[in-house]
C-alpha cells in the first residue's frame, strides 16, 4: 500500500522525467527540422509524411535511446530540491531510512525501465523501417530495394560478383563467379544478369558464358539460359540493407540464429543490439539509486551542483558504453560482458557514493 511519502515521491520522479524528456525532445526537433528543412522544401515532401513517417518515429527512437539519462538528471534536480528544502532531512529525521525513502524511486523506476524494455523491443523496431526508409529514399537518395557491388567467397576458392541486385525482382545484374586456387584464376562464368527461380529453388542465367583455365589451352562454354546451384539465396542479400534496428526482439532472436549458423563475421554486433535493449533499460535503476544518493544531501552548491555532477556522471556513462562497445566489436570481447560494464562500474560507483554522500 502506498502512503503518502510514497505518492509524492512518484509524483515527483515521474512528473520532472517527463516534463525533462518533453524539454529534452523538443530541442532536438527543433535543431533536426533547421538541419534537414532545406531537403523537405527542395523534395517537396507533404507534411503529412514528414511528421507521420519521420518525426513520430523519430521522437520514440531518440526518446527511448537515451531514457536512463533523462531519469538520472530528473532523479537529480528534484532530490535535489527536496534536500535544499530540508525535506529530506526531515523524512529521515522522522524514523524513515534511507533505503525505505528509496522504495518509491524504485517503484517510479520500474515503471519507466519496464516501459522502456517493451518500446524498445516491440513498439520502436517497426517505426524504425519507416524512419529508415525515409531517411534512405529523401536524405541520401539511395534506392532501398537496390544492392551494388557485392563481392563474397560463397565456398572455398569460389567468388560471386554482383554490379546490381534489385530486391523486389530478385535479379542479379553483371553475375560473376571465379574460382581461383593459389592466386590463379582456374573458371570464370559471367552472365548479363541471373533471376532467382523460387520453384526450382535455383538461379536462372541469361546470356552467360563459361571459361576454363588450363595449362595449355582454353575451354569456353557460352548460351542464351542455363540453370546453376551456388550457396546463397536471395535472403542473403535481403541482409544488406537490413538495420537490425528495425527489428523486434522475436526478429532479432530468429535473425542471430540465422547468422550464427552461416558463421556471419558481424555477430557480435547484433548480440550487442540485443543485450543493449535489456541492459539500458536496467541501467535506469542504478542511475536512480546513484541519482538520489549524491543529492540527497544538502551541500553548499546547492543544485547546480549536483546538475553539474550529473551531467558529468552521464557523459562518463557515455564514454564507457562507446568504449566497451569497441572492445566487442574489434576487440574480441563477449557481447554481453561489455554491454553490462557501464552498470558494473556504476553500481560500485553508487554504492561508494552511498558511504559517502547518503543521509543517515
């Protein structure tokens, strides 16, 4: 049962976190319409469009991104103004623990993490694609269903080339395949384009011609249709273009497995994408904690001093989240590890801050 404490606190928490993201927000589409209004006018792109595919999905998305940044500054300034006004010396000074004034942060704190973790895998993922994909068809005019240039080893020895590959069609432009042994090139088939034959469950090539190197002589084949068997189907390139951003967590799950059996180099980087949707989210709760516990106490500088601190807590945060990111990505480490090292050290950095700062 809640009391009254327990109320005004929530109150509290939950009203400064919103008016601060509300704020926070604001700013940001401001500046992002002052950057991107030139492109809106000169592609003449409808209002309607701008705000429905654009800016509703992208004020979740950034929201979201950095939500346990926005509860550690709301957590800080009005702890803070309870402690200038001596209120929380007077809610210990009534018998009440530190730890029970706690509960109610905890309580706000779940309701954000918990509202966070469920935008985060299942409602943000689809608003992404249409985010995405406008920035891709107005931003940087690039063709969402084409793919250019593709090179990849499908088997040992063996090359694919691709000039074009249209994803609606599943046609393949300049087809080229080699094999090459040692540094010579032993085949080569190249075809003016190949179409996937989802029946036959095989690639169809048009206008193709086959060369065999030899010691002493070349053997060439050539002809108008032929069918070939090579080790990718048009989901591969399906992959291309995909931001795993725009997937939820099912999608996610289903599209790690996919990649872990085809031995997928990125695959740190999606289990990252992954484990970064739980871990954020929990990070809310160690922000609160260490929030409350170094502007708990009424100090000198009053709150500017401890909006300072915060701030420079939440670039410190940052820093460790971009860092421990790189050492998964190039430096081998496990994905998980390095998403939970910034709450690892910040749970020590709170409970160090606890002895020192919180009311007794």
């Amino acid at each position: 049962m809640l009391k009254i404490l327990d109320r005004y606190i929530i109150r509290k928490f939950l009203g400064t976190f919103i008016l601060a993201i509300t704020l926070i927000i604001a700013i940001a589409v401001i500046f992002d319409l002052s950057e991107h209004l030139s492109r809106f006018i000169d592609n003449k792109i409808p209002l309607k469009e701008i705000f429905l595919e654009y800016y509703i999905n992208f004020i979740p998305y950034y929201a979201n991104l950095f939500m346990f940044l926005f509860v550690f500054i709301s957590v800080i300034f009005f702890t803070s103004k309870m402690a200038d006004k001596s209120e929380v010396i007077a809610i210990i000074s009534s018998g009440i623990s530190f730890f029970r004034m706690l509960q109610p942060y905890m309580i706000a704190a779940f309701v954000i993490a918990a509202f966070s973790w469920y935008l985060g895998n299942f409602v943000i993922p689809p608003g992404n694609k249409k985010r995405v994909d406008f920035e891709e068809k107005y931003f940087y005019h690039r063709n969402p269903y084409a793919i250019r240039n593709v090179h990849k080893q499908i088997a040992p020895n063996v090359y694919l080339y691709i000039q074009f590959y249209d994803l609606r069609s599943d046609v393949a432009h300049t087809f080229s395949l080699e094999k090459i042994v040692d540094g010579q090139l032993k085949s080569k088939l190249l075809a003016k384009y190949a179409r996937w034959d989802s029946v036959k469950q095989s690639w169809i090539l048009f206008d193709y011609y086959i060369r065999d190197y030899y010691k002493t002589y070349d053997k060439l084949i050539y002809g108008r249709k032929t069918d070939t068997l090579i080790n990718i189907t048009p989901d591969y390139f399906k992959r291309f273009n995909l931001d795993i951003t725009t997937l939820t967590l099912p999608q996610l799950n289903r599209f790690i497995e996919q990649e872990k059996l085809r031995g997928s180099e990125n695959i740190n980087s999606y289990l990252l994408e992954k484990y970064k949707r739980t871990a954020y989210p929990f990070s809310t709760f160690i922000l609160t904690f260490l929030g409350v516990t170094i502007s708990s106490k009424k100090k000198r500088g009053g709150t500017s001093l401890n909006i300072g601190l915060g701030l420079l807590l939440s670039f410190a945060y940052i820093f460790f989240m971009q860092v421990a990111d790189q050492f998964s990505i190039k430096g081998g480490m496990n994905p998980l590890l390095a998403v939970w090292i910034p709450n690892i050290i910040f749970t020590v950095i709170a409970f160090i801050s606890y002895y020192i700062f919180a009311p007794r």
